[in-house]
C-alpha cells in the first residue's frame, strides 16, 4: 500500500538466482544462494518492498530468532523501498526480535529502504562507501467517493506522522526536523548518512565490523 513511484522496479523472480553446491558427508547439496545466506543469517533485500518481500524477510527473522536468539542477524539492503505498510511489517519484527540486527546499506536505501537501515541495532549500522541513502514523505493516491478518499488522505498523513516518528527515535533528530528534511527527495552520501544519523559507521571492508557485540540499548 502507498508504493513510492521510485520503487517500480524488476520483479524479483525475473533475474537468474545462483545455485551453491556443497559437499558433505552424506554427499552433494544443492542451496539457493539465498538459503545459504541464511545459514550464516545474513538476509537480503534487494528489490522493492512489497507483501511478498515483507514475508520472506520476516520468516527468514523469525527463523533465525528460533534458531539462535542471541546471535546477530545481519540484513543488506540495496532497495528503492516500497510500500509502507509491508515495510513496517519488517521494521516490527526487527524490533521484536531478541537478536541484534546489524543493517548495511549497499547500492541504494531509499523510503522505506531507509527506515529499515536506520532500524538495526544503535552501533551496527553501516553504510558501505559508494552506497546512497534516501528519505522522503509518504506518496500515493485515492480515488472512490468524497468520504473514501478522505479516510484515505487521513491514513496516509497517518502513516507520515509514524515514518517520521520512527525515523526521528532512530536518528536522534526530532519530528519537526524530520518533517522538514522529509518533505522531498532527500538523498545523502554516505558520509551524510552517518553525520545524520541514519547509521553509525561506512563500512568499507567485512573485517571492520565488529560481529556481534553487546547490543545498546537506547
């Protein structure tokens, strides 16, 4: 619901997937190359959020929960967001985990994107170098009766009080300002994304991240 026009973009299920082949004791296994992602808990999210992505992530959140509550999960994201409602989906099981989520942003993290990167756990955080970071308020239409599109018109100015909520605990900025640096397409550096708060650290190599340290609380 409420999908950003930026967020059109290739279906997921339109591009070849890599298979990984390893060998064990009892012979050869074959994996997507996002199952074998998840035996080391990394998650990917890599295309527009929608209903189908927000599922798959939040399965594969709560499988690693139930698999090992106390170990780091680690979520890429490289996504020009989607809709809102499938995204906040995500950022709630993020928050209901026990496990501390460590968010990287490669390529691009845009609108709900973004939310989700400024979501990981305070301290593991990353932007990689030549990554990018986008904010903006929510968009979308109504149509039907006066009254339908009014109720609508209400929801979305509700959802974009929210978003700017989140984003305000997640960044230390307050809702006013949110508001204001919100208002249109709000791209940043990297290194902007850190000076904003939006992540903690640019990440240019994996042995810079620190694993799974004990997570801050807020």
């Amino acid at each position: 619901m409420f999908q950003d026009q930026s967020s059109k973009s290739t279906p997921a299920n339109s591009y070849y997937v890599p298979m990984v082949v390893e060998q064990d004791g009892r012979g050869e296994r074959a994996f997507d190359i996002y199952s074998r992602l998840l035996k080391d808990r990394v998650i990917f999210i890599g295309s527009a959020i929608d209903d189908d992505v927000a599922n798959s992530v939040i399965a594969q959140l709560l499988f690693l929960q139930m698999a090992d509550p106390k170990k780091d999960i680690h979520v890429y994201i490289n996504s020009p967001g989607g809709s809102v409602t499938a995204g906040l989906a995500i950022y709630d099981t993020m928050q209901f985990v026990s496990c501390d989520v460590n968010t990287y942003c490669l390529g691009i993290a845009a609108s709900m994107g973004s939310v989700l990167l400024a979501a990981g756990t305070p301290g593991k955080r990353f932007c990689l170098p030549n990554s990018h970071v986008m904010i903006h308020q929510v968009s979308g239409g109504a149509q039907g009766t006066a009254s339908d599109v009014e109720r609508t018109i209400g929801f979305m100015f509700n959802l974009k009080k929210r978003l700017n909520g989140i984003l305000a605990k997640h960044t230390g900025k307050t809702e006013k300002q949110i508001e204001k640096d919100a208002d249109r397409d709000n791209y940043m550096t990297a290194e902007e994304a850190v000076a904003y708060g939006l992540v903690d650290k640019i990440l240019a190599h994996h042995s810079d991240d620190q694993g799974d340290k004990k997570k801050t609380k807020a």
